[in-house]
C-alpha cells in the first residue's frame, strides 16, 4: 500500500486565503448585488509596463523563427537575465555577481522548495506573524520549528535570542504580513546570530522596491558577513505586476557552505533534477524590467501603489487606529478596532461595508486582533474603502 506523508495532518485545514474565499464566495451568492472591494490577498492591479510588453512579444517572436528559436532555457536563468539583475544590485550598492543569481518562477517556490536540500533534522526559526508558506513548507518535511515573537513592542520586528539555537532561520522584511522593515543594525544582529550558530537565513526581499527609507537595506547583502550564512529570494511579482507572468530570481553567494557541502552547488543539482526553467519570453520581459526604461516605468506604477498605503494610513491616523507598514512596504498592519477579534473584524468589514482584507490570526497566534490591508488595489476603490471604514466607525 502507497503511504502518504502523515506531516500533512499537522498543517492548519485551511489555508489562509482558501478560507478568506470561501466566505467571500458564500457572501457573493448570498448578495449578487454586492459592490465589494478587495484589499485581502495581496495581487497586483495595473498592467505590464509597456517595455515589458513589448520585451516579451519579441521574445515570442524570436520563438516563431528557426534562426532565434529556443528550447530548453539554462537551469540557473538565460545570462542576459542574470547579468541585468547583477546590475539592479550595483544601484544600491550591492555586490552580486551573475553566477550566483538562479532564476525561478516567483520568490514562493524557492521559500517552499529550499529545504529540499538541508536536513529535516534541523531547526527552524520563524519570526511570528509569519508569511504560511516558511512554516507549512516545514511542517510538511516534519521539521521541527520555533518561533520569535514579532509584537508591537519590538515594532513587530523580532531581533534574535542569544540563548535559542536554530538552523534554519526564514525572516522577510519589508514583512508579509506587518509592513515592518529591518534597520541595517536590526538585521546585522541576524546575520551575527546566524554566523555564530552556523545557520543559514533565508531572506524574502519580495518586497524591497517598496522601501523608502535610508536605514533599512534593500538586500541582506548589504550587511557585513551575510555572504557566509545568507540566501535571498526576490521576486518581480510585486516590483513590476509578474504575479501572474511568473518569475523572480534567488541568490545564494559561491561561499556558503554548510556541513562540507556548497549550498549553491545543492541547490544547482536540486533545480536541474526537478526544475526545467523559466521562459524565454518572460525572461526577456524580466530583463526589460532592469532597463533604464523599464525602472523608469514600473517607478510610476510602485509611486500608485504607494499612493494607495498613504491614503490608507492616514484613514487610520484619522481614526487613531494603531498600525504598521505602510511606508517601506504595500502592507498595512492595523490593530483591529473595539477590541474586535481578527476574524470577526473580517466579517464585520464583509457584511457591513463590503471590503475585504486578510485576518491576522492567518499568520500565527501574534496576529490575534491584527488585521493586514494591502495597497494593491484600484486607486478610487481605495479611498472608497476608507471613506466606508470611516463611516462604519464613526457611527
């Protein structure tokens, strides 16, 4: 008899966003008339930018002639791609050479995937609130996991315990789902922790395009010594609209090693046995997005989306709700109103005033009563979900 994995049993029934659409479909049927606006589950809205458009029809039309025609793409991403993300990282300052960036298809298959090549014998380390995939993605391999507390006391940034061991240690900043942003001194206090403990972290920098802030590093990289016990997973998900396009890029540095073993040869041999690439065309309009026009365009669809934040901070400064987020992040990590529960919080938004976001008790047990709203949607939408937030408080 087949045996299945019996880790599956210790996951939560339902994922997060499952359960957020289960009771917004039920809502809809129930309300066919329903004017709802969602700011939940955190997708993008505005289109492609133009040169990334046009980038991707020549890449399909290469494909159309014998002469230019692909097939297989490398494993470790086309070296155009490669060579023009090694040059994103030299804008702020970040040395990456193109050999030890892997292309993938968005920064949660490599977050899931990863521990496919460390041991399930380790421990891992997960800050809480916590994006699902870092711990399911565990649970599933049966390894064991501990928890830093990540509260309103510490800015939800949760800094690392001397007196804890782990070896596997999964922190994102710009966070998913609190919007808090590790200072360079913050996560220098992580990269030592983890070169003292010979731990590897696995940093999603998913949303570092958002970042404003001159003291809060746009790459892991930029801190002294996280080239010995650091790999960074990106994505263009958030940066440029490739949610549903489908391609981001991990870094692992050619001197990690752990247990006599280079992490970046592991995971080379780990992609090529169960991984066969990203397009051709879509790795054309990944290089377009590093152009000088591309930069340039996606700028105005990152400046709406952050236009979106600011108008939904300062509904909340008005309504003297406490929050996070909001300035280096998409993410708006607001407490929830009157001493609500997160989820009754949710359906209080869903049945009163029809908008949608995402219940903080989703991301751990530090999300209780904390509720996460996201700057991704439609600009009008927005302001309208704010000024029925208003009116839903204030009565």
């Amino acid at each position: 008899m087949a045996k299945v994995n019996q880790n599956f049993d210790n996951l939560v029934p339902n994922y997060l966003f499952a359960e957020i659409a289960k009771r917004v479909n039920r809502y809809v049927a129930e309300h066919p008339d329903n004017h709802l606006i969602r700011l939940g589950i955190g997708d993008v809205t505005l289109p492609l930018a133009p040169v990334v458009v046009e980038a991707m029809k020549k890449g399909c039309d290469e494909l159309g002639c014998k002469e230019t025609f692909k097939g297989y793409p490398d494993y470790e991403g086309y070296g155009f791609l490669r060579e023009a993300i090694s040059g994103y990282y030299k804008r702020f300052g970040v040395t990456v050479d193109p050999d030890e960036i892997m292309v993938n298809d968005g920064a949660k298959s490599d977050a899931g995937n990863m521990g496919d090549i460390f041991s399930k014998d380790n421990i891992v380390l997960v800050t809480d609130p916590v994006y699902p995939v870092y711990v399911d993605a565990n649970i599933m391999s049966g390894r064991k996991i501990i928890y830093a507390d990540a509260t309103p006391e510490n800015g939800f940034c949760a800094l690392p315990d001397p007196s804890v061991h782990a070896d596997m240690i999964y922190l994102c900043s710009p966070n998913n789902p609190t919007g808090a942003a590790y200072t360079t001194e913050q996560l220098k206090a992580w990269v030592d922790y983890a070169n003292e403990n010979d731990a590897v972290i696995f940093y999603d920098a998913a949303y570092e395009a958002f970042i404003t802030q001159d003291d809060v590093p746009r790459s892991i990289f930029a801190i002294e010594g996280a080239r010995t016990c650091a790999i960074e997973m990106c994505s263009l998900s958030k940066t440029a609209g490739f949610t549903g396009t489908r391609c981001g890029y991990t870094v692992i540095p050619k001197e990690l090693e752990r247990d006599g073993k280079n992490i970046y040869q592991l995971w080379y041999r780990r992609e090529a046995t169960k991984f066969n690439g990203v397009s051709y065309p879509v790795q054309c309009a990944a290089a377009a997005v590093f152009s000088e026009l591309g930069l340039q365009q996606i700028k105005e669809n990152l400046s709406y989306y952050q236009e979106n934040a600011r108008v939904i901070a300062q509904t909340l400064d008005e309504l003297r709700i406490p929050y996070t987020g909001g300035i280096n992040s998409p993410y708006i990590w607001l407490q929830c109103p009157n001493g609500m529960g997160s989820w009754e919080f949710f359906d209080c938004l869903l049945h009163e005033i029809e908008v949608v976001g995402t219940p903080g008790e989703g991301f751990g047990k530090n999300g209780a009563g904390w509720f996460r709203l996201t700057s991704f949607g439609d600009k009008d939408k927005t302001i309208e979900a704010m000024e029925r937030l208003k009116q839903m408080l204030k009565k």
